[in-house]
C-alpha cells in the first residue's frame, strides 16, 4: 500500500532529509513502512542538522509544494498574488499523476490539503481525509475584530463548503477527530466516517509516582503551543489563586512563551510553575509520569480533539480539558476527567480544589485514565486505520 501525504507543515532539508515537528507523515510511516509513504508539502534548506524533530523523510520521498503560513496567508496569496493558486494546483497535479493508485491523504482544514485533495478526486483517486479541526468558529477568537472577523465568517463557510465537497464524496475515507467534526462528517457520508485519533504514543514504562495523597502539592503538566488561546495564561492566574496548593510544569514553544514567562514572574510563581521550552516525544514520558493531572484549558474555536489527553491517559492520568471541539468523543465528565466551560478560570479554579479536597476523586479519575490507556495508544489506531482500509 502506498500513501501520499499533504500534511502542510514546512519541512527543514539537509543532507538528503526532510525534517519537521510531529506530522501524520510519522504515523503513516508505521502504518505502511517509510519506502511506501512520500510527502508533499512546504520545505527549506537549512545548513544545520535539525535536532528537535519527529518527522524524518527522504528527499527522494519529497514534493515541495508552494509555501505559505497559515490558512489566511494561502487565502490572501490566491487572491493577491497571480497565479499563486493556479500553481498550486499544478504542483499537486504533478505528484498525482506520478502516483495512480495510491491513496492520498489530507489533514483539514488546512487550505493546501483542500485543494490537494480535491485534486486528487478530480483525477479520479481515493483519498484519505483526516479532520483534525473545526474551521467553521475559528473566526469567533479574539484576535479577530471589525473587517477581519467578517473575513473569517465568510472564510469558515467557504472552507465548509469544501469540506462538504470532500466528505461526501465517493472516493474519500472521512477520518474525525472528534465528536464534533464526525456529527459533521456523518450528515454528508455516514458509512465512509470513521472515529480516529492519529497519536505517536508507543507502549509507556510507566513509573511508580508519589501517591497525590503523600504529596504537599498537586502536580499539573500543560503540553501545548505557547499561546492565549490555549489556555496558558488562565492556567497561571488559577494557579497564582491556589496559593502553593499546585505545582505546575508547562512544556511547548510558541510566541507568547516569553509574556506567559514574564506573568508567571509577576505573580511570584517562580517556585511553583517552571517551563520546560519544547521537548520531543521520547523527553516527555517522564514528566507525564512525574504529574498527577494533565490540564488542557483551550479556549479556541478550532480544536477537534487535543492528542494530549490521550498521551496523558497513555501514562494513567486523569485530565482537566476546557469543552472545546470534539472532545467529549472520549473525556467523560467524572470517570476519566473534568471538562469546564472554556475560558472559565472560575471553573477551573473550582475543579483543581475539588481534587485537591476529595482523593476519592482524584483516585476515581486515575482509574477511568487506566481504563483509558488501551486506546490512546498508536498501535490501537494503526489497527484501526488498517482495519478501515482493508475493507476498502
């Protein structure tokens, strides 16, 4: 089986490899074998070996595509700039055409995987369509206002209209993330949606941690982009709140990293909140292990459903999550976690001092994330991927 994957991140190259952060790309390769997976997508050369990356692919694996930054800057250079769209379409074209046969995969709502993918139908071929995001309120964030909300809302519809395009479609295997983003999916093409979550997280030795109840304080892990609207900034002032009842470890990068830095000082949480910069994968395991809660506070309008949750399940920990996106497909209120209204540091506040007064809890929600642990694994959803592809 080969597969031929859009994934849209930009890929670093040097000497003859292409390397990236953690992209479905990983996850084929251990679906199928690196020599049958071959990626498209944007790249530049660098002089130095990359040294934080899960994603590794041979040139001769490769098709860079034209580059752009986000959904909004694809959008404004096919609009802006002549021809930009155009060759695009040739570029995916080009790599179609080198590939009849294979299946060719696609993570929404990316614009570039929109337009690969329905290229990839136009010519006739099957494609594997991942939604991994709920573009359709992406325009309700606060960093949008005036003009550029009223671009968003019309940007949202236009991408749904796509999307809807893809879904039902004949060739395409719709892969959600999420309940959200499968309610959708299931009103264009019930019998071709399918539940799936694309984690890298391989069998954990787990280590025996300190019991919460032996502990002076409750040890929180955030893992995630450095930015406001995931939820960092909220988790600090509820831990500021806490008054030294928590202990908080926040691993990611991103362009708010610094003023989350700068906060954390301000509130003299030098002591009890420390950041750990972005680790790979293999770095993490033991500070899933080192924790009691993995908190995951979004307050976006575009999550589908955060693989966090499943990588802190992986390791038996419960987790707090904002209700955002999808994920309620798996996050049971009271079992395996506590979900709080987005946004709300009031909520979270009050979630973190019900564990920190109630072990019977606490104890309750460990358990529900052991029970969990089978399906947040990356053999489970390579088995369910395989087993979803065989039937076609």
């Amino acid at each position: 089986m080969k597969i031929v994957a859009f994934v849209g991140e930009t890929f670093e190259y040097y000497d003859g490899y292409c390397y990236t952060k953690p992209t479905s790309a990983a996850f084929l390769q251990d679906l199928v074998g690196k020599d049958n997976v071959y990626v498209c997508s944007p790249m530049k050369e660098v002089t130095e070996q990359p040294t934080t990356f899960s994603t590794k692919v041979a040139h001769s694996h490769f098709y860079p595509s034209p580059a752009y930054k986000s959904t909004k800057d694809f959008t404004l250079k096919s609009i802006t700039k002549a021809g930009y769209l155009k060759a695009f379409q040739q570029s995916a074209d080009k790599v179609i055409a080198e590939h009849p046969g294979a299946y060719f995969w696609i993570r929404t709502p990316s614009m570039g995987s929109i337009v690969f993918g329905l290229q990839a139908l136009k010519a006739g071929e099957k494609v594997i369509h991942h939604m991994c995001a709920d573009a359709s309120n992406t325009w309700r964030g606060k960093k949008y206002k005036g003009i550029e909300k009223l671009l968003g809302f019309l940007l949202s519809r236009l991408i749904r209209w796509q999307l809807r395009k893809i879904c039902k479609h004949e060739n395409t295997i719709n892969l959600c993330t999420g309940d959200v983003l499968e309610d959708f999916s299931r009103t264009y093409s019930p019998s071709n949606t399918h539940q799936f979550v694309d984690v890298m997280v391989k069998q954990p030795e787990l280590i025996n941690a300190p019991s919460p109840s032996n502990q002076e304080r409750l040890n929180l892990l955030f893992v995630g982009r450095i930015v406001e609207d995931k939820g960092v900034f909220d988790l600090l002032e509820v831990v500021y709140r806490l008054k030294g009842k928590v202990a908080a470890t926040i691993v990611g990068g991103g362009p708010e990293l610094e003023s989350a830095q700068r906060m954390s000082s301000k509130l003299g949480l030098e002591n009890q909140v420390r950041f750990m910069g972005q680790l790979k994968h293999s770095e993490l395991s033991k500070l899933y292990d080192a924790s009691d809660v993995v908190v995951v506070p979004s307050n976006n309008h575009y999550e589908g459903f955060p693989r966090v949750i499943m990588e802190g399940w992986s390791h038996h920990k419960p987790v707090i999550v904002s209700n955002v996106g999808g994920v309620k497909a798996f996050v049971k209120d009271g079992e395996n976690g506590l979900i709080f209204t987005p946004g709300s540091r009031d909520e979270l506040y009050s979630k973190l001092e019900n564990l920190l007064s109630d072990d019977a809890l606490l104890n309750k929600l460990t358990s529900g994330a052991k029970s969990m642990s089978e399906i947040s694994l990356q053999n489970y959803w390579l088995q369910q991927l395989n087993s979803i592809l065989e039937v076609r």
